[in-house]
C-alpha cells in the first residue's frame, strides 16, 4: 500500500501509473494477474480515501511512450489524427502541439467509454506501443479514455469517471462545453477497478489479436437474442421496401419514411424524404434484395416494384455515362452530396454499378447490361495508371474532380464480377493502389456525407473489394488483404452491450448492442451497414479456415434482428420500418433513443444479409446454425 501515486511496473514492460485527481490522501495498491495469450494482464487496484471530509476525485490510471508522432486508437472513435487535415467535416482532430478547440483541433482528448466499440485505447510511437482496457461502467461511473502529447511524449488513459475535453462533442460542428463526472468519496471509502494492460510491438495491427480475445473474454457477459429468425426478418424487411419506401411515380425507393404518418413538416408535407440515391442510401443495392427476395418468395409484386427501380435508374444515365447521384421529386436527377459542384461520387456509383451486376444474374436485361458497361466502361478509362479511381466525377464531362481518398474500393468489386480480361486488370491495379490505406490503418472516403472522415462504411468496401480480387485470382495477397480490412472493420464493431436507462427506449426493449457498428468518429451512432459484407465475411472464414470472421458476421446479423417492428404499432411504427440510428451515446440525441425515421438502406441491407445467408443455407443444408 502507498500514499498518493502509484506506478508499476508491468511485467511485460514499461509502467503503469495510477493516481487520484482531487484532494488526498488516498492509498493504493495493485496485484497483477496472469499474462493472457494476446500479452495482456489485469491490474487489480485497490483504492482508499483516507481524508477527513467528502472530496470528488477522479482515478486516472496512464501509459506513456516516447513518440514524435503519436498513431492513436480508440476503436470506433478515434483513428491516428482521426480527421485529415483536407476534411470538410468538423469532428475531433489530433495535431502535435495544437490547442485550437474551437475548431475541434487539439493535442489532448478525452471521451466517455460508451463511444468507443471497445472500452480500449491504444498508442504507437517511435518504436512501440501501448494498450489501456477496462469496461464501459466501474464502480466509480462510466468510464473515460484519454490520449494526450507534449514534449516528444504520448500518454493514453483510462479516467474512473469519465472526463470529455478539450470540448464535448455531440455530432456538429458546434462544439458543446467540456463535461466531466464526478464521484465524491466518502472518508473511509474503498473502491477496486480492474483494468487491462500490455505494450504493443510496433507493428499498428497488433491490436487485431488483442480485440479478438477481449471480445471472447466479453462474450458470457453480452448475450443478444434477436427477436425474429433469418426467414421472418427478411419478410419484414421486404414489406418495409415495399409498403413504405417504393413509390411506383416514377419508380423509386424513398430515402427515408417517418414512423408517425401523421406528422408533416413545416409546409405541411410529410417528414419522407422525396429523394433516391443510384445506391448507398437507396437505389440499386435495396432494389435488388428486394428482387431476389420476390422470386425466391415468389411475390410478383416485390419482383416489379425491383425492377420498376432498376429500370429508371438505368434510363438516365448522366452525360458522362455514368448513374447520377440522386433523384429529387423537385428537380429529377442531380449530383451527389457533395460540396463540388457536379460531382458524382465513385462510392456511391460502385455500389450501384455491383448490384446491378448482381441483379442482372437473378434477371437479365439488355438496358441494365448496357447500363453496367457503360458506367465499367468510364470509369476504367478515367483510372489513373497507378490504380486510383478517383473519388469525385463530373456529371457533364467526366473529369475527374478530386482524387483523395479510398472511395474507388467499391468499383473493385464491380469490376471483378463483370468478368474480362480488360477489367480484372483494371480491378487489379485499384487493388495495388488501395492496399496502402488497409495496410496504414486509416481507410477514408466512402460515405458522401463525411467527406474524407475514417468510417466502418471504408472497412466494408475494402472486404468486399479484397474477396472479390481473391475469388478472381486466387492470389494470397487479396486474401491477407481482405483479413486485415476485416479486421480494422471489427474495430468500429461492439464487442460488449452498452448499458442503457431503465426508462430510454432502448433500455426498455433490451437492446443488445454486441455486433452494431459505430458509423464513424464523425457519426457516433450504431448502425447496421455492416450486414452489407455478410456473405465476403463468411467466405473469407472459409478461405483461412477460421470460424471468427463469420462469426462476427452472424452476430451482426443477430443484433439487427432485434428491434423490428413484425405488426403495426410496433416500437411506435409499421410493420417493415426500420430505423438507421442507435444512440448507443450522448451524440445527436441522449443515449438510449433511437431515431423514428425509416431507411430504404436499413431495411434493404437486413434483407441482402438475410437473403445471403438463406441462399447459402440452401446450399449446405446440413450447415450448423448454432451461432445464429
């Protein structure tokens, strides 16, 4: 037992300090428990407080490494710099020796564990690295994570309660003043924490095997039980395209439909919104679950509101010969979200230039197999000879407008399953290009509304780009490829259930949130756009013959079986509604809400996971859906 600071020594190597931030005094000890396979301990902290009269106090327990320029993460949360510099989006920064918090750009933050996929977080600096573990809630509060450098030194931090700084953020670019928790100790008063610890070799994926054993360690105490099975779900889902999101003038599928049919907007109209992206948050990808649902299910009526869908989107093709970006009721068809004026985004047209492809093996069409070469056709000839695709295309001229960023990952794919010499070479050199953003950790670009932001949405394109170069080609570096983009995606997925108020709506239902996924540093809120890699997922497991890769994909699909709404009434909407917002944080709205808005994207990527996932129990029907 000690006075005030504690430090030791971890067996592995460096040092851990523990100390009590507030009035003293207050003594300490600490047992160190076994080393784990992944290099792991538990710190065991006993903590008293031994003054006279009540004194808040905040327990800090820290790593440092020497490091000129830090790489951080907090999974989920924070990603070495977390924003480059060029992004548009306004959300935390780290920058050596910066102090700017209005512009949300400092050299120290600090966060609430509940914002982070796993409570951890980790450093790499000159030479190595270090790693902090703990749960989202002690016996002092909810938890907090903190990394801060100064002088040629990094520090990362556990905080018991939580402290947020140098700003709160609450998804805008309006930063909220800085918040912290207090636990005010009683004389006599004795707490214990148990923290986890290790350093980390240089190499920045050696938090891959470190999450993968804190989640088995996690898993006994996170159960989820999905409330419909994989047929059922994928019923539900379908109504919710149909019956909501399908609007048969002209044939779209409306981004977003309110729960409550009886609210309008300040001109009366109501809250849905009349507009339909080519894919992402709507469009081809949704349109094509629908469809393979409809003839597998035979309803006829899913199988021409698909195609009603396809088929407008494939008869406007922009000038330059590629999809638009979005139909507006108002204005028809225009660009994408993006601040460049005419520019489309290649995310956005991979993912529907792929659907289609997939769609046309359920139904073949001339007009949609004309629009699929078209839109292959441009885009290799706009392709840069090192590989990169581009990120922003004019709509009138083609020209390729920004070229930042790994948003061309989806067209990797794309051009891998449209078969042909030409564009498996194509599909190859994007493949060589990209591998620097896997193999760097920091994949950014893809969704239109974050700009260049980190997100999970990165880590999806980046498995399904690497599966299929693997499938094409058999070559073992695709494969290693999609592993590792597989594993930087698991950093944004939960790996414990978040702890909601008895009285929040995701605390009265239960919501389970092991296998959602953080959107990104930049949206924290849960999401199920993960479910769009169900089937890469599963096959990469069986390329490594390693059952974990589609065991965190069952889970995924286990998580998002909960809170649908099977009867109208239901969680305050229809049937087939489903929303795209978990508020697993205090970001957007306080924890435990979920948004009561219906995405055309939610509900299509449930039923592209459910309909994988039936299609390949089809095929092996004696497979073990134990894990489901």
């Amino acid at each position: 037992m000690v006075t005030g600071p504690l430090v030791m020594a971890d067996p592995g190597g460096g040092e851990v300090a523990v100390e009590v931030l507030g009035a003293g005094p207050y003594i300490m000890s600490g047992r160190w428990g076994e080393r784990r396979a992944s290099g792991r301990r538990e710190l065991r902290l006993t903590i008293r407080y031994d003054g006279a009269e009540p004194s808040a106090g905040t327990v800090r327990v820290s790593r440092r490494v020497p490091a000129a320029e830090p790489w951080w993460l907090i999974p989920g949360l924070f990603y070495g710099e977390n924003r480059p510099a060029a992004c548009r989006r306004v959300f935390p920064r780290f920058e050596v020796g910066a102090d700017r918090p209005d512009e949300m750009v400092s050299a120290r933050w600090g966060f609430r564990a509940d914002r982070a996929a796993t409570p951890a977080v980790m450093v790499w600096g000159d030479e190595a690295g270090a790693c902090l573990i703990a749960d989202e809630e002690s016996a002092l509060g909810t938890t907090g994570l903190a990394v801060e450098h100064a002088a040629g030194e990094a520090t990362i931090a556990l905080l018991f309660p939580y402290q947020e700084f140098p700003i709160t953020y609450y998804g805008s670019a309006l930063p909220l003043p800085a918040e912290a928790a207090t636990h005010v100790w009683q004389p006599g008063e004795s707490r214990e924490l148990t923290v986890a610890t290790c350093p980390l070799p240089a190499d920045r994926h050696a938090y891959a095997p470190l999450l993968r054993e804190d989640r088995e360690l996690r898993l006994p105490a996170a159960p989820v039980e999905p409330w419909q099975d994989v047929e059922e779900a994928a019923g539900i889902a379908a109504e919710g395209l149909h019956r909501w999101h399908y609007d048969p003038d002209p044939g779209v599928l409306l981004e977003t439909v309110g729960f409550d049919r009886e609210v309008s907007g300040a001109d009366g109209e109501r809250v849905d919104r009349q507009a339909m992206h080519v894919g992402w948050v709507s469009g081809i990808p949704w349109a094509a679950a629908l469809l393979e649902h409809g003839l597998r299910t035979d309803r006829p009526e899913h199988v021409a509101a698909a195609s009603r869908v396809i088929d407008f989107i494939c008869a406007n093709l922009s000038p330059s010969g590629t999809f638009w970006g979005t139909w507006y009721r108002r204005s028809g068809w225009s660009q994408s979200w993006s601040h460049t004026k005419d520019a489309l985004h290649a995310r956005t047209l991979g993912e529907a230039t792929l659907f289609l492809l997939r769609a046309l093996r359920h139904r073949p069409d001339p007009a949609w197999q004309a629009a699929a070469r078209s839109n292959l056709d441009v885009m290799v000839a706009r392709q840069r000879p090192d590989g990169n695709l581009g990120t922003l295309h004019h709509a009138a001229t083609g020209e390729v407008l920004s070229w930042s960023g790994a948003s061309g990952l989806t067209w990797i794919a794309a051009l891998c399953e449209a078969g042909g010499e030409t564009y498996l070479r194509a599909a190859e050199r994007a493949g060589g290009y990209y591998a620097a953003f896997v193999e760097d950790e920091f994949i950014y670009g893809a969704p239109e509304d974050v700009d260049l932001a980190p997100t999970s949405e990165d880590g999806y394109a980046a498995v399904i780009a690497y599966m299929a170069l693997h499938r094409a080609t058999g070559a073992a570096r695709w494969l290693d490829l999609a592993r590792r983009a597989a594993d930087w995606t698991f950093t944004f997925r939960y790996s414990y259930n978040v702890r909601f108020g008895p009285r929040t709506p995701l605390g009265v239902y239960g919501f389970a949130t092991r296998g959602a996924d953080q959107a990104s540093p930049s949206n924290q809120h849960l999401h199920a756009y993960g479910l769009v890699c169900t089937d890469e997922l599963i096959a990469l497991s069986e390329a490594l013959g390693d059952p974990y890769y589609a065991e965190r994909a069952y889970e995924t699909l286990a998580c998002f079986r909960q809170l649908l709404p099977a009867a109208d009434g239901d969680l305050n909407a229809y049937r087939g509604m489903i929303t795209e917002r978990y508020y697993q944080t205090d970001c957007f709205q306080p924890k435990g809400m979920y948004l009561t808005l219906s995405h055309a994207w939610s509900a299509g990527v449930l039923l592209l996971a459910c309909e994988q996932v039936l299609a390949r129990d089809r095929a092996r029907p004696v497979a073990d859906h134990a894990s489901r």
